[in-house]
C-alpha cells in the first residue's frame, strides 16, 4: 500500500527537516506538510502544503481525506518555556491536538501515528543520571504534565484500541536549518549563531547544568527508523528514552572556542533554570537499542563541527 504522510506543525524546529527526509524517502506529493503558518522555501516548493489549524478536527479530517493519509506526524505544539508563560494554550494545544490525531486512527482513517514526547516528561524526584525507562515520573511544568499525559494516551490507545502510535523522549534538538521554537534547551543552538555573528553569547542556563541534547541528523534518523520498524520490535508504546550526548552550557563553550578561540560566554540564569533543573542530566536508552536497534552517529565535537561548518557557509550565502 502507498503510504501517505501528513505532517502537522510542518514549519518548526523538527518539521522543516522532518518534511524533506521523509519526501526523500517516500516521494514528493506522498508528504503533506501542513501548519498555521507557512513552512520553510525548500518545503513549500517541493510538495503539497496545507494551512491547518490543529484545533480544527473537521478541517484535519477532511484534509486526511483528501489525500488519502496513511500515517500523521503530529509536531505541532507549546514547547517547555512558551508552555510555562502561557499555560492555558499549552495544556489545550499539546492535549487537544493528541485526541484529534488519536481519534484519527480509532475511527479507521489513519494506520499509523507519531507523536513525540521528550525529557520534560520526568522531574524533580526522578533519578537524574543515567534516568532509566521506567522510574519515578512527577513533572512540575505544564509542557511536562501534557507529555507524560500523552504518553498515558499512547499506550491506553495502543491496549485498548489496537492504535499502531509510536513515539520518542526526543533530548534538546540541535540544528542549523531552523530555529527553535520556544524551549529550555534553545540555548544550546542560539550558542552557535551568537557566536559566529558576535563572537560572544550570555547564556540563560547557569554553566554547569547539564541536559542531554542531540543533533537533529541522529534525531530525524531515529524517528524514521522508530517508525519504520517491523510493529512487534516496537514494545515500548508509551515512548522510548533517547541517550543523545550530555553536557553542559560551560562544555559546549569550551568545543565552541575550539573552532573560535576568541569565542567568550557570560552566563545570566532565567526562569528556565528551574526547569532545567527539574530534568534529567543523563538519560539511559537500552530499551530503544535492544528493541529497534537504535545507535547514535553524532558526538559533542562531530556534533559541534559540522554545525560550525554548515552555519558559516549558511551566514556567507546571506551575507
Ligand atoms: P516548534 O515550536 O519548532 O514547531 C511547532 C510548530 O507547530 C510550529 O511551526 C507552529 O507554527 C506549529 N503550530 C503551533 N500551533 C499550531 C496549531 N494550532 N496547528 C498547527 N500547527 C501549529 O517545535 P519543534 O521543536 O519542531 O517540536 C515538535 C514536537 O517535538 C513538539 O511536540 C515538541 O514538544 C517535541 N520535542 C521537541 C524537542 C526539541 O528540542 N525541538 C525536544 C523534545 C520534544
Ligand atoms: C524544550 O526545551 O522544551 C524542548 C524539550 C527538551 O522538550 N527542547
């Protein structure tokens, strides 16, 4: 059966890269991208795209009938700190938007579904390095309750309905082709364009808290691969932990001066610190590598340089 994927929240951080590996892999017109405002030039010329609201669930429905939609990406959502200034939209959007995609599948117009989780799902009392796949789960942000809700309805859907849902604890993502949309972690790719444009960065992280991270290659590599794999290696219905590399604001400034000596970070704690602090440092991720065989390709250097290279050639172009 051709697959047919629709994509929802097509022009963020994950989307924009998201939308073109998977046009690669499964042609053009098979990949709808769609979201409230227009995605990047690349996934605008390249295939169909739809301005959806995610709220709608008449416009979503009639939009997975037009295109015959087998299987939907949902990415739309209010990331950690956005959540956390405006909690009435965060726990509506990321919840609402689940039931809708969900409801998709239980009324037979989808055969599959992805939906991504992320760290923010555990909290202060969790264990915080090395933090297993089952283990203390008490969230305190907004963005962290709707995903750990969501990963209650991932599985609930799955036992109950027979809904083929997948799912990542995606790490902070870093990539040079869009920027962030509004979380904790969004320090740890501003670090780069501060530091090619201006030589310096004041960080909002104190120096030595560390999150796990990972390179969108790796990230967009997993999601696919998750998504791709045979139904019965995929045991985990809830979400799979992801490793990443972990390090701190003070570590990545120090492989940052790597490629720019003069390169000079000031640190300046916000409100984020808090929710930073709340998650793991280090994540523990056998499950997702005995299941689906997962492996990570990006380190911190391999990560830091070929972000490097690709913002500087990105920055002459503009120039
Ligand atoms: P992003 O903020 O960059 O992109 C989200 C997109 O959703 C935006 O383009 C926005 O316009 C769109 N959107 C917002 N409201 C919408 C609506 N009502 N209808 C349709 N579209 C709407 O987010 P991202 O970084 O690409 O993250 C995607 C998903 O991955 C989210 O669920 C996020 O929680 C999860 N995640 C991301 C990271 C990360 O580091 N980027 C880490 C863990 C989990
Ligand atoms: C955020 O910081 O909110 C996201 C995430 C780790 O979920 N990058």
């Amino acid at each position: 059966m051709r697959e047919r994927i629709l994509i929802i929240g097509s022009s963020g951080q994950i989307g924009t890269e998201l939308v073109m590996e998977l046009r690669k892999k499964y042609g053009n017109e098979n990949v709808i991208a769609s979201d409230i405002r227009p995605s990047c030039k690349e996934v605008m010329e390249s295939g169909p795209f739809e301005e959806l609201d995610i709220m709608n669930q008449s416009l979503l429905i009639s939009i997975v009938i037009k295109y015959k939609v087998t299987q939907v990406y949902l990415l739309a959502a209010l990331l950690s700190a956005t959540a956390e200034q405006n909690i009435e939209l965060g726990w509506k959007l990321n919840m609402r938007s689940h039931s809708h995609v969900l409801d998709l599948a239980k009324d037979g117009l989808i055969k599959k579904i992805f939906w991504p989780s992320s760290i923010a799902v555990f909290g202060p009392t969790t264990p915080r390095e090395n933090t297993p796949q089952y283990t203390v789960m008490e969230p305190n942000t907004v963005y962290g309750i709707t995903k750990q809700s969501g990963e209650r309805w991932n599985e609930y859907y799955f036992n109950k309905f027979g809904i083929d849902v997948r799912s990542i604890r995606y790490p902070g993502l870093i990539g040079w082709k869009a920027s962030p949309g509004g979380g904790t972690t969004d320090y740890a790719v501003d670090i780069f364009h501060q530091a090619i444009q201006y030589g310096k960065y004041e960080s909002f992280l104190s120096e030595n808290t560390g999150l796990p991270m990972m390179y969108m290659p790796d990230a967009i590599r997993a999601t696919i691969e998750l998504m791709e794999a045979p139904a019965e290696q995929v045991k985990i219905r809830s979400s799979y932990n992801l490793a990443g590399i972990s390090f701190t604001p003070k570590q990545l400034a120090s492989e940052i001066k790597k490629h720019i000596p003069d390169f000079e970070m000031t640190y300046n704690p916000d409100f984020r610190q808090a929710i930073a602090d709340s998650w793991p440092s280090s994540i523990n991720d056998n499950y997702a590598q005995k299941d689906w065989g997962w492996e990570l390709k990006y380190n911190l250097e391999k990560m830091t340089s070929n972000m490097m290279k690709n913002l500087i050639e990105k920055y002459k172009t503009i120039a």
